[in-house]
C-alpha cells in the first residue's frame, strides 16, 4: 500500500500463516526491512502441521530475498519470530548462523539494544547476534531512541516499549516511525493490543497515517486480565488513524475476528480502516497456526512426517521435517 510517497509492504505475518510481522518500508530514499524472520511453534501439545511448514519455508526464502536487496534492516527486539537464530533449527525457525550471516553479510543493521531494558533471555540472544554478525555485518547500531535521515526520509526508533503490560517479564520492544513529506506510517510490534497506554499515547503522538500494531493474545488464559485496556487503547488508536493494521498474537486465536470486531466498527464511523497483514498485502487470510487441529483432521500428513514428529526433540532440532 502507498501512502504518499511511502510503500508499505507485508512480507509475512500470522495472517499470512507463520509466527511473523515482517514488513518491508520503501521511500524514494531508503528501503527498510523490519524483523526479518518467522517461525512456527508448538500448540495445545501438537507440533505444526506440514501445510504450515511448507509456508514457513516460503516466507522465509521471501525473507532472505527482501533482506539482501535492502538498505537497511531493523530489528525490534530478540525474540525469534522477528530475528533469525544463530543456531541450526530444523523444528520452529529452519534457522542457522550460516544463513544469519549471509543474510546480513554487508548490511547496516538498526536494533534494539540488548544491554539496557531487556529480559534476560533477550540480553542473551542479543549477545550472540552482535557476536555471529561482527566483522559480516556493514555495521549494527543500536536504535533505542535513535533518529537518521536519508535524503527527505526520517526514521525515528522510540525508546524500549513494553512487549504487553508494564513490567512485563516478556521484555522490551522499539517502535519504528518513518515520515517522508507530510506522511508517517508506524510499526509497532508485540505490543500486545497495545495494552499500555504509554504505548497508545506514544503512537496517538506521532500521528501516523498508517501503524502495524501486535495484537493481543487471546488464546493465552492468563492474559485475560489485559483484554480490556487492550481493546480500550486500540479502539483510541482506531479513532484517530486512518489506517490501523492489526495482527501477530491476535491470530493465533480462531475467534480473532471477534475480537477485533469493535475496533472495525469504530474505525468505519470514523471513515477509517483496520486491516490484517494479509489484507494489506491483497490476499485472503490464512491463519495457519489457528487452523492446526483442522488440518490434522481434513489433511492427515504422511506416515513419514509421522514418523518425524515422534522422534525426540533433539532429533527435530538437527533434521528437516519431510514435507
């Protein structure tokens, strides 16, 4: 989608069937890839189905493309649906260092920084980026904070927003802000709804013509709690933003469209949009991840793909599942 002279594109996201929110933002002057991964997980105790493996490998080789033809590439925080690991994985990410390296050989990375407003897990993978990436990356710059310019474009990174509630044990995120001429489009990831209100008042300040919010996560119980300030502070988002994109955790449930129904009526009485990934990139949702007991059931997988998913988890780790 173009707004003004800013090109917003999804390249993966749960709409679009992975663990993702990977989105590409092009300016006459720059072309910046944000959180370039996707993963997939384990769910109500069965592993992903093979349609959904199929999709991830997918989205991935889109990934790798996008992220060698870009710029610059941001990364929002360290959880694995939005950076690749280091390490082979065959189960969840199809990751590896030599694939992290290759795809950020030469590249100028903006991330988050993994020293300061960080959870542990998160300080650790952080570590282990920067160490795999130096002397192969151009440069990484920590972007807590940060603004830069290239030509008329501006990219402003916020400081460390909460990945949910406040204090959450989940960690940190930043939130990316381009403007080129008089339009401003935001990418805000894992903020859960948002369900901070410093989060809202951040997003309602910059005055965006389009934002990419992380959505909440209805599925998990004991988030619960949040629901309501989630939806508050979305439906405040709605009101005043003529294009508010919402996905990630919010489609991992199969009631998601519920969920999301008062913010799209807001939204359409204010002549305003809310939209999914797939949507904005002009396809039909599918929320893969959501469907996994339907296709178990409607698409039963081969007794080889069988076989894989009752081996050990270490043994899944190291070999590709046979799809």
């Amino acid at each position: 989608m173009k707004i003004g002279h800013i090109d917003v594109e999804p390249i993966a996201a749960e709409s679009m069937g992975v663990r993702s929110l990977c989105t590409r933002i092009q300016t006459p002057n720059v072309r910046l890839l944000l959180d370039p991964s996707a993963a997939l997980s384990k769910r109500n105790g069965k592993e992903p189905h093979p349609v959904e493996y199929v999709r991830l490998k997918q989205s991935l080789e889109r990934i790798f493309t996008e992220a060698r033809a870009a710029d610059i590439i941001s990364v929002s925080h360290y959880h694995y649906d939005h950076i690749r690991p280091g390490f082979t994985d065959f189960r969840y990410t199809f990751g590896s260092r030599e694939e992290l390296q290759r795809m950020f050989h030469e590249k100028t990375i903006l991330a988050k920084d993994y020293r300061d407003h960080i959870n542990a897990s998160q300080r650790r993978r952080g570590y282990y980026f920067e160490r795999d990436l130096k002397g192969i990356a151009k440069e990484i710059v920590w972007a807590d904070g940060l603004t830069l310019e290239f030509g008329f474009t501006e990219i402003t990174f916020s400081g460390p927003l909460p990945h949910g509630p406040e204090n959450t044990p989940l960690g940190y995120v930043v939130a990316t802000t381009v403007r080129h001429a008089n339009e401003c489009v935001m990418f805000v990831p894992d903020v859960q709804g948002p369900v901070s209100s410093r989060v809202a008042d951040y997003v309602l300040s910059q005055e965006p013509r389009l934002v990419i919010l992380g959505g909440p996560p209805t599925y998990i119980d004991k988030f619960a709690p949040h629901l309501n300030s989630a939806r508050s502070n979305l439906l405040s988002i709605v009101s005043a933003t003529p294009i508010v994109v919402v996905d990630h955790h919010l489609m991992r449930s199969p009631t998601w469209h519920i969920w999301l129904k008062p913010a799209t009526k807001v939204a359409e009485e204010a002549g305003h949009q809310v939209l999914t990934m797939a949507c904005l990139a002009g396809r039909r949702e599918e929320c893969l991840e959501s469907q996994r007991e339907h296709l178990y059931r409607v698409s039963p997988p081969s007794p080889e793909f069988m076989a894989w998913l009752e081996a050990t988890d270490e043994y899944k780790t190291k070999h590709a599942p046979p799809i």
